[in-house]
C-alpha cells in the first residue's frame, strides 16, 4: 500500500483511541441527532462536491446497494450496539469488535472474491491470536444474566454485519467517484438514523439537541468519518478492520501515559498478542491487495 494510506490509517486510529481524552462528550438523548447530524453534514458536503457526477447517467453508481451495504455498515450496527449497551459494558463491546478481522477474514475466504491463493486465511490465525490478546489486555467478563448474554449476542451480530457490509461496501466502491459514493452512503444512513430515532422515540429534534453539531467533538467525528471513507475504499477489508485492535492498543497505551495504572503480566501479553497480530495483518506480504471482490 502507499505511503498515503499508512498516514491517513495512523492519524485515523489516533483520533479514535485519543477521543476519551481530547473530546468527552455523553451523547445522552442527543445520540440519534448527533448520529443523523453527522452523516447529514458529510453527505451535503459530498453531494456538493460532486455536483452533475451524482446524477450524470454514465457515472451512476448502483444506488440501492450501495444505500444498503452503507447502512449495513454503519446504521444499522450502530443501533445494535447502543441496544447491546443496555446489557452489558462498552468494553465488553470492544473486545467483541477486537473479532471483526478473523470475521472479514472469514467472510472475504468463503465468498470466494479474493484471489489470493489461500492468503486470506494465512490471516485467521494472527488476528484471533489478536483477539485473545484484547480479552487479556482489557478487563472483560462475560455478563451472568440472560439478558446480559443476548445482549452480547447482539453485539457480535454486529460484528457479523460490520464484516459482511464492510467487504461489500469496498467492492462497490471501486466502480465510481468518492463523493458521489460518500454522498449515497451518508444521505442512506441520515434517513436510517432518523426513523430510527423517531420509532425508539429517542430522537428530540430540538435545536438543543443539534447545536452540538459545533462542538469540537462533533468536527473530530467529522474528519474521522472522512477518513474511514477514504480508507474503506484504499485499505484491503481485512487489513481495514485492524483498527479494532489498533485502537484499543493505543487507547490502553493512552490510558497508562495519563492514569498510571497498574501493568500486570495479563496486560502485558496481551497488549504483545494485539500488537503481533495486527502487525502481523498490516505488514504482511500475503495480503489481498490484488483481489477483486465479489460479493453479490
């Protein structure tokens, strides 16, 4: 890959990791208006961007998957984990996105779409080993209570989701303009939100609610949306979903800078496992770079 995309996928894992400390904001009842928000702004920005190329007939880009695959990707896994959230912790939900890479492993081998002569799968090891990793780096139990355990089923239902819309997103993106696609994808999951909000009855729709919209917070999300944009369509599905354990390293990594924990044996093997694994995804030559996707 360039040397563009490592920059922009460093500075993207830390503005995600670095967000507890520089951005603290509780959404509250704000989140499906901040949610909506956000991908309102991008999409109007895209859409401004690409002027006659979103409606030019020889540059239509197939609108209903892309709509689809966007809010597969994005909406619709937002709203589970906010559900999940409801059962058990936020960093049990972190680790089980630390799984997303053996997923997208999982999903881009048995489709079919990477011709990679087995590489795909020379992938599945390093990144569950990364995954183990997260469950001793991060303190994570799993919940006792019933509800507790399908809401950790939600959870990985996410997962799941993320890993499937991710492959398909990349492969669709490949055939137009960025801002015409940024466009579709953000408008898709704008509406998406919106219902969802309204139907969940969480959405307040009072000017208190956007005017978060200029807050610092909101202009980090922004530039982090931007971003993965850009990345989803320039990084590889699996090397793309290492920022689930990118991020956590370096928020962990964060965290013992400001707070000064304690660092016991656990952590420390675990937080060499994540590093060894998504080294191992990131830097490796056996990579599906030259693939073509196909995921229909």
């Amino acid at each position: 890959m360039k040397i563009s995309v490592w920059l922009v996928f460093a500075v993207y894992c830390l503005l995600a990791s670095a967000a507890w400390i520089a951005t603290p904001v509780p959404d509250g009842g704000r989140f499906f208006e901040r949610q909506a928000g956000l991908f309102a702004v991008v999409g109007l920005g895209a859409a401004v961007f690409a002027g006659k190329d979103l409606w030019a007939p020889a540059r239509r880009l197939p609108w209903a998957r892309l709509a689809i695959a966007g809010v597969g990707f994005w909406g619709v896994p937002v709203c589970l984990i906010r559900w999940a959230g409801s059962g058990v912790p936020s960093i049990v939900i972190s680790a089980a996105f630390a799984l997303l890479p053996a997923v997208v492993v999982l999903v881009v081998s048995s489709i079919g779409g990477v011709e990679d002569n087995g590489e795909g799968w020379g992938f599945l090891a390093p990144a569950l080993a990364a995954f183990g990793g997260v469950l001793l780096m991060l303190p994570v139990g799993l919940p006792e209570s019933v509800r507790g355990q399908l809401m950790l089923g939600v959870a990985f239902a996410a997962v799941l989701l993320v890993a499937v819309s991710g492959v398909w997103v990349h492969q669709l993106m490949q055939g137009g303009a960025l801002r015409v696609t940024i466009a579709i994808v953000c408008f898709a999951n704008a509406v998406f939100l919106m219902i969802s909000g309204l139907v969940t009855g969480d959405f307040v729709g009072r000017w208190n609610g956007w005017a978060g919209i200029l807050s610092l917070s909101f202009g980090v999300d922004l530039i982090q949306m931007i971003l993965a944009f850009w990345l989803l369509r320039e990084m590889p599905p699996v090397r793309f979903a290492t920022r689930y354990l990118v991020i956590p390293l370096l928020t962990v990594v964060e965290g013992y800078v400001v707070l000064r924990p304690e660092v016991t044996a656990r952590m420390g093997t675990g937080a060499v496992l994540v590093a060894g694994g998504a080294v191992w995804i990131l830097f490796s030559k056996k990579s599906d770079d030259g693939g073509i996707l196909s995921l229909r």
